[in-house]
C-alpha cells in the first residue's frame, strides 16, 4: 500500500474539493508513491506527534489541521512549523491534512459531535453552493441508454436520495466533416442528419473529471458536443456545521452540564439563559462565531461551537443560547472519526489513534 491508496479512501469520505478557499489540505509532506510502514491519526500534528510515529513505525501521519498553513519562506527550524516540517522530512515521514474538507462532509466533523450529543433529525445547518455541475450532451439515439448507464457508474445523476437522473429530449443533429476528419455517423465532406437524444446530467464537482473522462470514453463520436455548467442551487449534503434535535427537551441548566459531559471539556463560555427548553441545536466545530446566524435563522434553540468572542455573545439577542466549548474539545472526536474509517477501509493494515494531547490550551 503506498501513500496514495489512503488518499483515495480519505477523499472519498472528505474531497478535497469541498474545503474552504482560504484552507491548505491535502498532502502536504511526502511523496505520495511512498510504501506506507504504518498510519498515525492526530488533530494537529507537532514534534511531539512525528516523534510518536517514529516510535510507532508510521510514515504518514493524517492530521486534521494543516501543519503548513501560510506559505513557508524558509527551513531553519526558528518555529515549530519550520521544526515539524524538517523533522518529518528527515525521517520519510508524509503529512496528509483534511481541515474544512472535513468541515463540510456530510459524515465529518459536526456529524460526529451530532452523534456524541446523540442529536437526531440531521441536517447541514450552512449548505454550500455552486458544488453541484450540469453535464449535457448529445448521442446517437440508439446508443443513448448505453451512454446513461456509463455516466451513472461514474457517479453522474445523483439527487439527494435518488440516483439514474437524467433528462433526456429527442431531436436531430446536423454535422458536416471536412477532409480531415473521420466520422462515425455519415461521410466527410457531406452535410448529415442524426436522430439524436440530448441527455442532461447533474454531478457532484469533484467527480468533473471522472464524469468527462466516461463521456469520452463512451460516446461514439469522434467530436463529443458537450457542455458544462456549475449550478447555483445549494448542495444539502455538503456544507459548514450541523442541525440536529432531541426527542425530549431540557433545561438550559440541564444542557450545559450535559454538554459538558459529553464534549469532555472543563468549561463552558455561554450567554445568558433565556428561560426556556432546549430541544433543537445547532453545532459548528472549530471558530463558529460566523455561523450563529444561520443558527438562529435554523431555529436552533442553542449553537454548540468555539473561539466566540466578546461581542459575538452580544448576537445571540435573546434569541438563541451560544456555547462555546473550546476549539480542541470541539473538534477532539474526528480523530477516532478518521481511525474508524480508515480501519473499515483498510482491514487488513493497522490504523494507529494518536495518544499525543495537542490542544494548547490549558486551564486553572
């Protein structure tokens, strides 16, 4: 197994293509041919981390923060970004980063503090858009339930819940080869007329070159028509934080020291109760001060996230209850997430849970 098999499997949970612009995933140390010895799942990856995978024989470390983050100038080891970079270089060490990919999968970061507060009814509580594409093309009649079925194997015409969508209109293509060319439908040089389908797909972004690839692959032509548009309609199952709710409300009270329980975190920075129940609640892992409106708009009854500031406990406005539970503890579960997965994925390799506290917070 090399570097790149677990790419695959880690992107087929989290695609790259769905992090943040401002964000810097994927691989970012390493030579992604490399023969892997063993695998370490961190949170953050320092020193302390690429010394437990020397000592454990791993050489990829998945971190889901981005060690490198801003642009690296120089490697003198002034910093404990330059130092882990440097260490994890000297020892054939790769460094695989997910972050915001992550962020906004559907079975990633906030689905997983969704289940740990054992939320039901979920759903994403900021929906990206401009993540779905429109494939449509135009195929010799008789060669059209063949070229579907192609398109639907590579993952093309999937809607929410249903699969096999396409739209399909009958009609006539007109085409005329020069010397130069060599058609499979007429002659070159003579002006001809095919019945045709014209067949539209809708597909995730991610798969754009997969999908383009069949099409070509598939279709007859020896010039495949055929358009491309990336669609504003927002995606429900990709996109930034989670809605979820109980069967049964509880006190604000009665919330806060149930959250705390189960985020396993020692505080709890909230706004002032509004004496009601809590049933419906919004969770954003990592810095969610951005989202609280969304929350409030969802009808969230409280948002569960991090890194809030002074004034944004202002916002709330009577409206919503915000707690924040620091950014680690927040975000401390998608390790075990990651080793879960990997492990169904690769049952025949050792996934190794890092046992290095990365979060840089303390408290008195």
């Amino acid at each position: 197994m090399i570097v790149q098999d677990v790419i695959n499997h880690l992107e087929e949970l989290a695609p790259l293509a769905y992090a943040e612009d401002f964000d810097n995933v994927g691989l970012l140390v390493g030579d992604k041919n490399t023969e892997i010895t063993g695998i370490l799942v961190t949170l953050d990856t320092l020193e302390a981390v690429v010394d437990e995978a020397i000592k454990e024989n791993c050489n990829l470390i998945v971190s889901f923060h981005p060690i490198i983050f801003k642009g690296l100038k120089k490697l003198t080891g002034k910093n404990y970004v330059e130092r882990v970079v440097m260490k994890a270089i000297k020892h054939d060490i790769a460094i695989y980063s997910m972050h915001t990919a992550l962020d906004n999968a559907l079975n990633g970061v906030n689905d997983m503090i969704c289940n740990q507060l054992q939320l039901r009814n979920k759903h994403i509580l900021i929906p990206q858009s401009e993540t779905i594409k429109k494939l449509t093309t135009y195929v010799p009649k008789e060669e059209a339930e063949q070229l579907r079925n192609a398109l639907f194997i590579a993952g093309a015409g999937s809607i929410g819940n249903y699969s096999n969508c396409s739209f399909n209109v009958e009609g006539y293509g007109t085409f005329n080869g020069n010397e130069n060319t060599n058609p499979t439908k007429g002659q070159k040089g003579t002006l001809h007329t095919e019945n045709e389908t014209k067949i539209t797909v809708t597909f995730p972004k991610h798969l754009e070159s997969q999908v383009l690839q069949t099409l070509f692959k598939s279709h007859s032509y020896e010039e495949v028509a055929y358009e491309v548009v990336t669609l504003e309609n927002k995606n429900q199952h990709i996109g930034m934080g989670m809605v979820g709710e109980w069967e049964e409300s509880m006190s604000e009270l009665d919330f806060l020291v149930f959250l705390k329980d189960k985020m396993n975190t020692q505080s709890i920075r909230h706004s002032a109760f509004l004496d009601k129940k809590i049933k419906r609640i919004a969770v954003l892992g990592g810095s969610g001060s951005f989202a609280i409106e969304a929350a409030k708009s969802a009808g969230a009854d409280a948002f569960v996230t991090a890194d809030l500031k002074y004034h944004d406990f202002f916002t709330a406005e009577n409206n919503i209850l915000l707690a924040d539970v620091g950014h680690y503890e927040s975000e401390q579960f998608t390790k075990n997430l990651l080793v879960a997965y990997l492990t169904k994925k690769i049952t025949n390799f050792a996934i190794i849970l890092s046992k290095t506290n990365t979060n840089p917070v303390k408290y008195f």
